[in-house]
C-alpha cells in the first residue's frame, strides 16, 4: 500500500487534491481511499487530508501516520507542524516553494534521505500563471506523478475533469502537466540522477 499525507492550509484545495489522488488511481484499476483531517475549519488554518493506493480493497480508516509520500502545498508549515512524522526514509516529499531544500532550512534533513525523493516545485506560481488563483493542488499533483510514478499525468487529467467544470478542468490540467514537466526535468538533472 502507498500512503500519502498532504499538508496545507484551509483555502488551498488539500481536501480535493487527496480527492483527486484517490480518483487517479481509481481510473488506473487501483483501490484509493481518500479523507481530511482538520482542526479549525477556517481559511488559511492547518489542514491535512490523506491517500492510500493499493491493489488490493483497502480496509484501514485511520489517518496515515507512516506515510511513504509527504505534500506540502505551504512552506510555511515546514516549521510549524512535524510534517515529516513518520517519513519513511526512502519516502517521497513534495514541496511547494521557489525556494531550494537548503533555504528551507531542510539541509541536515535532507543528509539523511535519499535527495532524488525531495523535490520543490512552485506550484503557486503555476497555478496563477494557468488558473490564476493561487490553489496549487492541481500542479502539485502532476508534480506528484512525476516524482513518484505511482499515477500517471494522463489518470490525474482524467480526475481534474471528473471534479470540475471545463473551463476550471482545462487550465487545472495545464497546471499539472507544466508541474509535472518541470519535475520531470529536475529528475534528469545529475544532482537526481
């Protein structure tokens, strides 16, 4: 089973990209399982939403506490909530931010993991230049695809369609596929290699 933990902040689309996950790997033939976790229900609070992809029927309910993919849709949760808890060390960790792993402050993290499993893309700035509303769950799906392979941009297209109108659906769809892109360059740059 991969377990993945999207962490964001109330207004940023974390429900529905976990939604959206969870309706790519359906369209693959796999089981999903996605639900949110929220404290305060208020725009720009902490919000965490989880995904499991198997298989086979997934049965377990509770919240993924050994996840072995972290999205981080705010940087600025890096060093306000332990989003990295129960990482597996050779798990997957998606930030969105402009700013490199070692600006985050993530240096000495990063020593101890593998580095092609970190990757940051800005996923806001994709967004606003495509949708242009500052919800990075879309691109940060198609970064996602890229990073992990565990879906495929095409199963992430087909679950931004389910979920919303055409127009919103289109340029949604060109967010996740400039992320992807952008993330599937960075895996071919020597220092992912």
């Amino acid at each position: 089973m991969f377990q993945v933990r999207i962490h964001g902040r109330g207004g940023q689309g974390v429900v529905t990209a976990a939604e959206m996950l969870s309706i790519a790997a359906f369209r693959e033939g796999r089981h999903a399982q996605a639900f949110p976790s929220f404290g305060s229900e208020r725009t720009g609070a902490p919000v965490v939403a989880f995904c499991r992809i198997d298989n086979r029927v997934i049965r377990s309910r509770e919240p993924v506490m050994k996840p072995d993919a972290v999205i981080i849709q705010d940087a600025t949760l890096l060093h306000v909530v332990d989003v990295f808890a129960g990482l597996a060390k050779e798990g997957f960790i998606l930030i969105n931010t402009a700013r490199d792993l070692e600006t985050l402050g993530l240096a000495e993290f990063v020593a101890g993991h593998p580095r092609e499993r970190f990757i940051t893309v800005n996923a806001t700035d994709l967004a606003m230049k495509h949708i242009g509303r500052p919800v990075p769950n879309a691109a940060l799906l198609g970064a996602f695809a890229a990073l992990t392979r565990q879906i495929t941009l095409q199963a992430v297209a087909d679950a931004i369609s389910e979920t919303f109108g055409e127009k919103i659906a289109k340029a949604n769809i060109a967010a996740a596929a400039a992320a992807h892109d952008e993330v599937a360059a960075k895996m071919q740059e020597p220092a992912h290699a």
